[in-house]
C-alpha cells in the first residue's frame, strides 16, 4: 500500500475509488453527500477514505465556501499570432459582466488539450470549479471529450464540431461572415488570383474563416489558394513559392496579423511592391496592423466584447442569472463543483436542447494602406 504519511502523498480521491473499486465519480458523489449511490456502495466508499485517512484538501474547500468558481484552462501551443495571446483579453472583458462579487474566473495554461483535460476531470472531481471555459476549440478536442462525460457546466467560445449538450453554452465570434466581406471587397477591387495563409488545421476557427472566404470568392466565379501557415517557419516555406511563382496570386489574405507582417516581409524581399503588386489583408487587427508600411487593412477582432459575452454565458451556465455591465448577481449562484438545477447528470439524457450560439459581430473590415485594384496584366 502506498505511503500517506507524508503531507506531499496525502490520499486523494483516486486512490479512494482504487480501494473501493468504484469510479472518482461515485467517490464524489459519496463523499459530498449526493443521491444516486447505493447504500452498500456508500459504506464501501465511506470504509476506504477512512482506512487511507482522506481528507478534503484546504484549497477545494476555500473555494467551495466562497463565490461560486469557474476556471478558463488556457491551451499554450498555438505560439504564433495574436489570437495566441487573447485569453487575458477575453478574461478582461468577462470579468466586466460576471461581477467581481458573486463569481469566480479563474486562469490555467496547459501545455496540451490532453493536459487540459486531465486537470478538468481532477478538478471537477474535487470540487474546485462548478465550470469550464473553453477557447480555441480544436477539431478533435480533449477538453470537450472530458466534458462530455462530466456533468459540469461549460462556456465554449468557438462551435464544439459534435455540437454539446444542454449544459453548454456557446460564445461565437462572426468572423465567417468578415471573411466572406473580405472575398466580397477584394473582388470588388478586381482581383482574380486570391490566396489564404490559413492557420493551424488542428483548430476549428481557421478552417471555417477559410471556407467563408472560399464560398464568398467562388460565388463570384474566383477560386480560393489556400496555404497552411502554422508558425512563421511554416508561413515562410509557403510564401516564398507562392510569391516567386508566374500566376502569383494579387491579393493575400492570412488568419492573423503576424502573418500578415510576413507576407509584406517576403514581398519586399522578392521586389514586389504592396498594394500595387500585391494586396495583403491580415485576418486579426491589431495595433501591429498600422504600425506596417503601409499599414494593413485588417479584420477587426472586438476580443472585449466576445469576453463580456463569454462573461454573461458563464453566468448562465452557473445559474447566476443576467448580469448588467459589472453588477453584482441577481439571484444566488451554486458553489463551486455544484451541479445547477435542471442540469443532467452524467448518463443522463437531456431534458432540454442546447441553447443556440450567443454570437458577436465583427463589424466592418477595416480598410487601411495594403489594399488596392490589382496590377493590369
């Protein structure tokens, strides 16, 4: 048997449910008094947290007596562009619509999807957050596959690609119809030739902005060139033969703005003059975006307004009601691991459908020095 007697190898409810037989689930379940357990299956429970001498750990109950709690688990290994960087934007925004009084954002930075997850079951498990945030959705997604087999609520910014159930709510940047107002503005300049630098093809987001952008081009009879560029050694390697080729395209456009800054970097290096040679629009605008010579015309990203969205969903979830501005909760919100009412248990099936997608507006393109008509043949 392994040894507790150290404070750094206190028993936890793993080993618990490995000395009873039973799920962490059950465990839980049992140890904080909930319905659905077998009275056998409670004492059997009960007997092994007494033998290993568990006890709850200081920090879940802290946060068990406080605001209800929420945690955000950042996924750092997307380290290219500024979409990179938003989660502490997103949080600012949010923080203005949750209300600083009756919950709790909490932030972690995973390595992995699959790390994220891990740490998502343990903590729901011990009762440390009564929600998830997810952001940047991956194609195949760890974080969701875990969160489908929890009860807990989640906020997801981004559309999860199997949809959620009824504990999920939904957060939706529309940048899908901003990419399709850019394949509208650069065919209105004339281009014929329009190629992508797409981001990672991992995540959910790049793939639909470059689908909205292919399906605005082709309804005006141009094709789409589409180029992955994940990370600037990846961007480079496709720029450079894209660039250099005699049916060069005449406009680009990429998912962020430091890709962007690469392809005017390659178009200088290989004597092409941006706009009247080429044409660049960065898909995320930044303060970057008109620091550039020239300055770039960009896909405006309100991250403020998507957290303040994110903030009003997550209030939801928890059944902390509406929120105006930075206010206080009107009505009193579940502690932290506690399930809401009318929420299903694992297993269970969904009484009600997920609600639809609280989507933000992008707003109108914003036209700066990098576009122009293209050069005549």
């Amino acid at each position: 048997m392994p040894d507790y007697s150290s404070p750094a190898r206190r028993p936890t409810i793993v080993d618990v449910a490995r000395a009873a037989g039973v799920s962490t689930a059950v465990v839980s379940y049992t140890l904080n008094g909930r319905r659905g357990v077998s009275a056998a299956t409670r004492e059997r429970v009960l007997r092994a947290a007494e033998e290993l001498g568990w006890r709850p750990a200081s920090a879940a109950r802290s946060l068990r007596s406080g605001p209800a709690a929420a945690a955000l688990v950042v996924v750092h290994d997307q380290p290219f562009g500024t979409r990179a960087a938003f989660p502490l934007d997103l949080v600012t925004g949010a923080l203005q619509t949750i209300g600083p009084d009756s919950l709790t954002l909490a932030v972690h930075v995973a390595g992995s999807p699959t790390e994220a997850a891990r740490l998502m079951d343990r903590w729901w498990t011990e009762r440390r957050y009564g929600a998830f945030v997810v952001t940047g959705v991956r194609v195949d997604d760890a974080r969701l596959a875990a969160l489908r087999s929890l009860p807990a609520p989640a906020v997801v910014v981004g559309i999860a690609p199997d949809g959620g159930p009824a504990t999920w709510q939904h957060v939706v940047l529309d940048d899908g119809a901003a990419f399709a107002q850019v394949g509208a503005f650069l065919a209105g300049l004339g281009h014929r030739r329009v190629a992508m630098v797409a981001g990672s093809e991992r995540l959910v987001a790049p793939v639909r902005r470059a689908a909205a952008l292919g399906s605005a081009l082709a309804g005006r009879g141009i094709e789409l060139r589409t180029v992955a560029g994940d990370g600037p050694e990846r961007a480079s390697a496709a720029l450079l033969p894209l660039l250099a080729a005699a049916d060069r395209p005449t406009a680009v456009v990429t998912d962020d703005d430091a890709t962007a800054g690469l392809v005017l970097d390659v178009a200088r290096r290989l004597g092409l003059g941006v706009p009247w040679d080429l044409s660049v629009v960065a898909g995320t605008d930044s303060p970057a975006c008109y620091l550039t010579a020239p300055s770039l015309t960009a896909v405006p990203y309100p991250v403020e307004e998507l957290g303040r969205a994110t903030g009003r969903a997550l209030r939801t979830a928890l059944g902390a009601g509406p929120s105006s501005g930075a206010g206080s909760a009107s009505g009193k919100a579940p502690s932290a691991g506690e399930v809401p009412a009318g929420v299903a248990p694992a297993g269970a099936a969904l009484a009600t459908p997920a609600e639809p997608p609280r989507t933000v507006p992008v707003g109108r393109l914003v036209v700066r020095g990098s576009t122009a008509p293209p050069p005549a043949d």
